[in-house]
C-alpha cells in the first residue's frame, strides 16, 4: 500500500487528536500508530504514525488533513488572541501542544450518534464501544438507519436513540453533506433547530456537532470540565450554561447580541474572548479533565486548592 505524507505541524499527535473527536468510534486502531476508518466516507483510509512523520493512504490531501485534525493548528489561531486570552489558551498548549481538531463533515450521521451516546457516560469506555460495534455492522451512512441501536446494550441513552433515530435521519436526508457544507454556518443554523426539536437532544449535542462536522471552532459546547475549570481560572464572575429554549430561537454564530441571555451565557463569553480558539479550548479542557483531574492530576496548575 502507497503512502503519502500529511504535511503537520512539528509535534502533531494524531493519537490524542482523535481521541478527543467524537469521530473516535469511526476508527480502528489496527497496531500501535496505525489507524484504519472503518465506516462511511473513504472507508478503508488510513493513517500511519512514522517517527514525526503522518502517513496516508486511502483518501486525498484535504480529506486526511480534516480527518486527522491537522488542519487545525492552534500555535497559529492562538496568535490573534488578546494577552489574557492567549496566557489562558498557551497553558493549555503546553499540555497538549499535539492536539488539532479531527472532524467528518461526511459522515454526520454517525457523528451526531456518537455525541447522543457520549451523554452521561464514559465516552471512552461506552459510547465507542457500542458505536463502534454498530459501524462494522452498518458500513456505511445509509445502512445505519437499519442499525436497532436497542442491539447494542441496555443504556437509557441506546434506548433513547433508538426512539428518535428515525426522526434524525429524515432531518438529514434533507441535506447533502461534506465539502460543500463545511464551515457553512447557514447550513449548521437551520440544521441545529431541527435537531433541537427532538426530544433528548440539547444544546451541547448541537454545539458539538457544528464543531466536530462543520468545523465552527468558535462553538464551545459547555461540559462539566469545561464549567470547573473556568470557575478556576475567575475568567467570569457569573453565568449560565446554554439553554435549550433560547438556542431554538436564537443563533450565537448569527448574532450573539439578540439572546437575552448573551452577556450571562458561558459559551456565547467564549466565543467573543476566544473566538475560533473557543472550541480547540473546550476540547483541551475535556482532555485535561478527563486524563488528568479525573486522576487527581493537575500538571498546568489550574484548579485552585
């Protein structure tokens, strides 16, 4: 098999940034450093780690570089951010200085499910378990509205999606998606109030999926990791997480200024300080969460004893 090299940044770690995708399940790791997708959009693609060098095979140069993250490098983003922003960001770089944002604008089904079932549970350990086993079966985007999500495990959150999964896929057989749709914030607009009219999905399933399948890095869906270390670092004094209602009726990437609730609301905060850095934040944050505090480990200092 030929491959070609993916042109990156010096110290870029694919590993970690699919790890931290929800596009994860979508990969299998055959060997250490080599990853193969094993579902939908350039099925049998892979990746190769090669000493500093990124490998692939399978797909084109635009393709590897969205799907293994390494269009996003953040030593670049970071430096259009303010002093205060940037220290912020920088900490967290130092951590993860590796991590890009790997996304599939292809493959959206299979994205949103794999958001729907990280709710509440170990995402690692659950969701890309059970999601994995129900992409080998399905192959492919059209054969996985077939997939009884009720096979796959007893989970409130399998059982929940097997109920509305018919409802999502008649929402995105209304679009065609990929190329065309990445970065479209029109497109991600109409589409969030249609998912947010399905009972069980909330803001921060929507929030995530205009990130991790449209590449719109200045969302930052709001997680427990991500509120306890903003606490930490008294970014703000007061605020609120997104409210499902409001995100119904109002669009942050349109106009942050007409929710009533915009100079409260942490994610909408986000976005004006940190701008397209919003969302590679909240990713590192999830990282340093759930690799570290959840470990009793806190290697940049960021929670406050």
């Amino acid at each position: 098999m030929d491959f070609s090299t993916l042109e990156v940044w010096d110290g870029f770690n694919l590993e970690i940034s699919l790890k931290a995708s929800f596009s994860l399940p979508l990969f299998i790791e055959f060997k250490p450093g080599l990853y193969g997708k094993l579902y939908g959009f350039n099925r049998g693609l892979k990746f190769k780690v090669d000493g500093k060098r990124i490998l692939f095979s399978g797909c084109g140069l635009k393709e590897a570089l969205i799907l293994s993250g390494a269009w996003f490098n953040p030593f670049e983003y970071v430096k259009n951010l303010g002093r205060c922003e940037y220290s912020i960001v920088y900490r967290f770089i130092e951590v993860f200085p590796g991590l890009g944002i790997a996304i599939d604008p292809w493959d959206v089904r299979a994205i949103f499910y794999s958001i729907f079932l990280s709710r509440n549970t170990d995402y690692h350990n659950n969701t890309v378990r059970w999601l994995r086993n129900m992409l080998s079966k399905a192959i492919d985007e059209y054969s996985l509205r077939f997939i009884n999500p009720m096979n796959y495990g007893g989970s409130y959150q399998l059982k929940q999606l097997s109920e509305v999964k018919d409802k999502l896929h008649l929402i995105f057989d209304d679009f065609i998606f990929g190329l065309n749709t990445l970065f479209s914030i029109d497109v991600y607009s109409d589409l969030k109030r249609k998912l947010l009219n399905i009972p069980y999905v909330g803001s921060k399933s929507v929030h995530a999926f205009g990130i991790f399948c449209f590449g719109l890095t200045s969302i930052a869906p709001v997680d427990r990791h991500l509120i306890l270390i903003i606490k930490s670092l008294n970014l703000i004094d007061e605020f609120t997480t997104p409210k499902k209602s409001l995100c119904l009726k109002y669009d942050c990437l349109l106009n942050v200024n007409l929710c009533p609730i915009d100079d409260k609301c942490l994610m909408a905060f986000l976005m004006k300080r940190f701008g397209v850095m919003a969302g590679w934040l909240q990713t590192a944050t999830y990282l340093y969460g759930s690799l570290y505090l959840s470990r009793g480990v806190d290697p940049a200092g960021i929670i406050k004893r």
